[in-house]
C-alpha cells in the first residue's frame, strides 16, 4: 500500500511538472487611429476576459485609448515609440458631412478612463476636438516599460 501511495504522488508530481498552460495572447499595438467607441469597447473587454496582454509600440489614437479603463494595468507595457491621443468624442453628420463633437459621448468616454488618465487629461485642459497626446514620462508613470 505504501508503495502505491508513493506511485500515486511521483505521478502526480510529474504531471504537474509537465502541465501544459495556455500562453496569453499578445496584442501589439502599432498604429491605431481609433474608430467607433462601442467596437473597442468590446474588443477590450474580450481581451480582459482572455487575460491577453497588449503592447503599446506606437500611436494609439481615439478609441483605442479605452484599454487604459478596461484591461488591467498589469497587463499592458509601453514601448519608447508609444503614444496615447486623446480628444472629445465626435459622430459624423451626414447633412455638414463633417465630424461634431458630442457631450454625451465624451463623459462616457471620461467615465471609462482611470483616475491617472482623467486627471491628464484634466491638467492639459480637458478633452476638445484637438488631439492631445500622451508620451514619454507621462506615459512611463502610468505603465511599465516592455521587456
């Protein structure tokens, strides 16, 4: 009996040993100009759920910016190239065939951001039309460095 407890635990342990986990997607980001809010939103969300680790490695414009209030923090890096721009939310008029700024869309956007992010955001004189971007040390204080 104590031999086969013996088996029973060296089996085990080799199992273990030699268990095979899934890696984690990486996601690289390069050159997002961004698109509709409600698009990556999703798409971040499924990337949360996922566990998958996105690599900032350029600009990230617009939309793309919400994986800053919904991926973990431990779960994305910055490379030297990263950028983060962000600007008010807008909708495409058909009539003007032009792009307007919507209130409404901005406070939800502002309200997915985190803390650090708003408070950018606020110190540089809050989200307008114009693109404000966010690099280097900014950045560096936010989100680690990729390795």
């Amino acid at each position: 009996m104590k031999r086969y407890v013996m088996l029973l635990a060296l089996a085990a342990s080799f199992l273990t040993a030699f268990q095979i986990v899934p890696a984690s997607a990486e996601i690289r980001i390069t050159n997002d100009r961004g698109g509709a809010v409600n698009a990556y939103i999703h798409k971040y969300r499924a990337l949360a759920a996922k566990g998958e680790r996105i690599v900032v490695d350029g600009p990230c414009l617009s939309s793309c910016t919400l994986f800053t209030g919904i991926v973990p923090r431990d779960h994305v890096c910055v490379t030297s190239r990263a950028e983060l721009g962000f600007h008010a939310a807008s909708y495409y008029n058909d009539a003007s065939r032009s792009f307007e700024p919507t209130e409404e869309g901005t406070r939800v956007v502002m309200r997915i951001y985190p803390a650090a992010i708003r408070a950018y955001i606020e110190r540089h004189g809050g989200l307008t039309p114009e693109l404000m971007v966010m690099r280097g040390a900014d950045l560096a204080a936010l989100y680690p460095s990729c390795r």
